[in-house]
C-alpha cells in the first residue's frame, strides 16, 4: 500500500513506538497514585508535557493532555462560553472549520451563544475586513484553524489574535494540522494539537491555555490533571506524544525540506490538467488537495485499492456528502466531486510518491475517456 493520507492520521514514528513500549508492558502503575510507581509514571507525563509545550514553543502558559483534540476544542469552546463576563456571548469563526469546532459552537447557539461564521474567498482565506466588520465588544472568543485540514491552507491567525485581543475578545486555534510542521502564532490564548498527527499514538491530545484564560472544566471528577480535567492519564500515551513533539522539533528542517520536494515532486508527476484547490502559496504543502474536470474521486479511489488517499476528509469522505470546506471556496458540487486529497510526509519517499501520482493520472485519463 501507498499511504498518502497524512492529514486523517499518520504513522507512528519507531522512536515513539520504542519510548512507549515500557510503559505498556512494564510500567502499569497509576501516575496519580501516590507509591514510588506512580511517581516515577507522573514523573515520565511531567517531561512528556515539558516536550509538548517545548515543540508548541509559546510563553506565559500551560499545557493539559486531554483524549483528543476534539475534546480539547469542546473544552475551549465551552469552558469558555461557561467562564464568559456578561454581555460577551458572540463567537466567531470559519466556514471551513474541523467538525469538531463547527458542530461544539452549533451546539452552543441552543444555549445562548450568538455565532457568526466567517466566508472564506475562493483561496480558502479570510479576508481579514470581514473580521474587523464583525468585531465588537460581545465578542468573547474567535476561533480559527492554522493549517486547513483539507486544502492545507494557512490562515493568517496571528493578525487574526490581535484584531481579537483588540475587541477584547480572546482567540481560539486549532492548531493540528499545523503543529510540528510550522511555528505555533504566538498570539493565539487557546491551542489544540493532536499527537497522531506528528507521527505520535491515538488517543491523546491537548490544549495549550495562556495564564489566566483556562477555560472552565469540561469534564469532572477526579481532576487528575492540574485540577482542570478529569480521567486518568495514560502515560504510554503522554510519553508518546511528547517524544513525538520532541521529534517533530529536533526534524523540523528535515521534514519540511522532504515535503517541499514531495509537493514538487507530485506535481510534475501529475502532469497538467488538474487544478489545485486553495491557496499554494499560503500553505503546508504535505496537503495537495486538486482536482480535474471529468473526475469522479470516489471512483477513483475505488480503482486505486492500494494507493490511500482521500476526497476532501475523512469525515466528508463515504458520508456522500459533498466537503464543506470545498463547497465554501464556492466549487460546484461536479467540481468538488472531481477532487481528491493526497497528504504526504515524513515517511513517504520520492518513489512511491511519483508512483501513485502516474497512477492517479492515468485513471483521471480513463475516465476522462469514458466521459467523453
Ligand atoms: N482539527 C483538525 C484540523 C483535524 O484535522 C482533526 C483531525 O482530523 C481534529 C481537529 C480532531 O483531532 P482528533 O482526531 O485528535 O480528535
């Protein structure tokens, strides 16, 4: 198999695998049981969010683990709106959001919240005079992603913080697709990371909180971390992540030089007649999200079993659904079925890479023909 799916997950590096595997097997205890055990567990989570907030790279502020950044978004979006002063019950953000953003804050209009959702231009981007038009002092939170999960596109979040901090709003990222590939803006207050999206286990993410913006807890009990979130911690798991942040930071002119021959490479091996969805400039280029007229991806990938890659998302894709993300660029529904997302990375050569885009090609020949 060809795997060209680094957006919905990606392979666990061998060293985290190898700094995990004692404290699967071996090393059980509970690190917040208080024998010599379980210290020296909460001891291996303390340095693992040490790596964390290390890689993330942003002063004045904390990290906690939480199961996914999922839970690390609904965390943000209502601990906040639970913590709000009076009067500020606006949020806003993107059309093109994860879904684990879009439906939290659709979910909280039911519960008072007044949401304003941002157009995108036909780049993926905002256009930041849509903010400053939106912006007044019920705003309490703006909440926009780094790095699009499925055009890759990359908004302008540190501007974005400061028109927030400057309606005295605070500014909310979600921080995923972009975390150990490019800097952390230092302006956000909130951030959400994902540890199997920089080579790291499933299961674990975290939200990084500035000092004194922590949002209310999600979910209660025993407040095994730092008081603020409930359930106990698996220090497989934390240890994982942050040798996988550790990583991420030690490669990070190594990966990105090997994506950027990637990206190129794919090009060429392409060849012409495909249009790329989303801004290339403005972007991290380990996402090639394009497409060509006559395409059917869904079909494509039926014909290309062993080659995995994907239409848009991983949650759009099989739904049937047409991708909301492409649809808010403003792609016909024809145009967005025609599209297809090939995401590549750190362990994906050269080779295979050019292998599968002749592939790709091809059949986009065929079914041109069959079209025709
Ligand atoms: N946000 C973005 C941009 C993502 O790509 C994803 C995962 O696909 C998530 C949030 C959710 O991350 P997790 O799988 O840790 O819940």
């Amino acid at each position: 198999m060809i795997y060209l799916d680094y957006q919905a997950t990606t392979p666990l590096a061998p060293e985290v695998a190898a700094a995990m595997q004692p404290w699967i097997e071996e090393k059980f205890a509970n690190p917040h049981s208080p024998s010599r055990w379980g210290r020296e567990a909460d001891a291996a989570v303390d340095v693992a969010r040490s790596q964390v907030e290390k890689a993330i790279g942003l002063r004045d502020g904390s990290v906690a683990f939480t199961g996914s950044a999922t839970e690390a978004l609904n965390w943000a979006l209502k601990g906040t709106v639970e913590k709000a002063p009076p009067g500020r019950n606006r949020i806003i953000t993107v059309a093109t959001e994860h879904a684990a953003v879009l439906d939290t804050c659709e979910w909280l209009t039911d519960r008072g919240v007044d949401l304003t959702l941002l157009p995108v231009k036909p780049d993926g981007l905002i256009d930041l005079e849509d903010l400053e038009r939106e912006l007044d002092d019920r705003v309490l939170l703006v909440a926009v992603m780094l790095v699009n999960n499925e055009i890759g596109v990359i908004q302008t979040v540190t501007e974005i913080a400061r028109m927030a901090h400057d309606a005295g709003a605070l500014m909310l990222c979600d921080a995923v697709q972009g975390f150990g590939r490019i800097e952390i803006p230092e302006e956000a207050d909130l951030v959400a990371i994902s540890a199997h999206k920089i080579h790291g286990p499933k299961g674990i993410g975290a939200l990084w909180m500035r000092d004194g913006a922590e949002p209310a807890p999600l979910l209660h009990g025993g407040g095994q971390e730092r008081q603020m979130r409930s359930g106990t911690l698996s220090p497989a798991l934390c240890v994982g992540f942050g040798e996988a942040a550790k990583l991420a930071q030690s490669r990070a002119t190594r990966d990105y030089d090997h994506v950027q021959k990637l990206w190129t490479a794919a090009l060429n091996a392409l060849g012409p007649g495909w249009v790329i969805n989303g801004d290339t400039r403005h972007r991290y280029h380990g996402n090639l999200n394009i497409r060509r007229e006559g395409v059917d991806g869904a079909r494509m990938m039926a014909d290309l079993r062993d080659i995995a890659f994907s239409l848009g998302s991983a949650c759009a894709s099989g739904s049937g659904r047409p991708s909301h993300v492409l649809r808010a660029l403003g792609l016909s529904y024809p145009e967005a079925r025609s599209s297809v997302r090939l995401g590549f990375g750190r362990y994906t050569t050269r080779q295979e890479l050019v292998d599968a885009c002749h592939r790709i090609a091809a059949v986009a020949k065929q079914q041109e023909h069959l079209d025709a």
